[in-house]
C-alpha cells in the first residue's frame, strides 16, 4: 500500500510541474490503483490536506479536483 502512495504522489507531483501556473482553477486527474494487483480502487477517498476539500474515485478508480492555488498535498484512504 505504501507503494501505491508514493506512485500515485509521483504522478500528481508530474501533473503539477506540468500545469500552466497563471491559472485561476487548475486541474489535478489521477488513477488510485493497488501496487500490488494493479486493480482500480472504487470510492478511494482523495482529500486535499491543510485546505480542506476531495473526492472519491469513480468505477474506474478516477478523480478529479480543482485548486485555485499550487503546490497542494493530497492524501488517499482506502478501506476495503
């Protein structure tokens, strides 16, 4: 499980460096998916942290948030 966060927190750090910096609402998509089977995790809660705010992942495992500001951290729970 630590796997999968440090995987999924390399893709963010990617998707952030890569992300135009004068916008007012920047996008963050992402996949959550067990490092072990490579299977989608379903209703993964994704949260942004000191601002307050997520989502879940859709039946593919997906999400998306929009943030006003950058850099953010974002933290990924799964229980099941």
């Amino acid at each position: 499980m630590k796997l999968l966060y440090k995987i999924l927190g390399i893709s963010v750090l990617c998707m952030l460096l890569s992300s135009v910096c004068g916008q007012a609402q920047t996008n963050i998509r992402g996949k959550v998916q067990d490092a072990d089977t490579g299977e989608e995790l379903i209703g993964a809660a994704v949260a942004l942290v000191n601002i307050g705010g997520g989502t879940i992942t859709n039946y593919a495992g997906e999400f998306l948030l929009s943030v006003e500001t950058l850099p953010v951290t974002i933290r990924v729970s799964y229980t099941g």
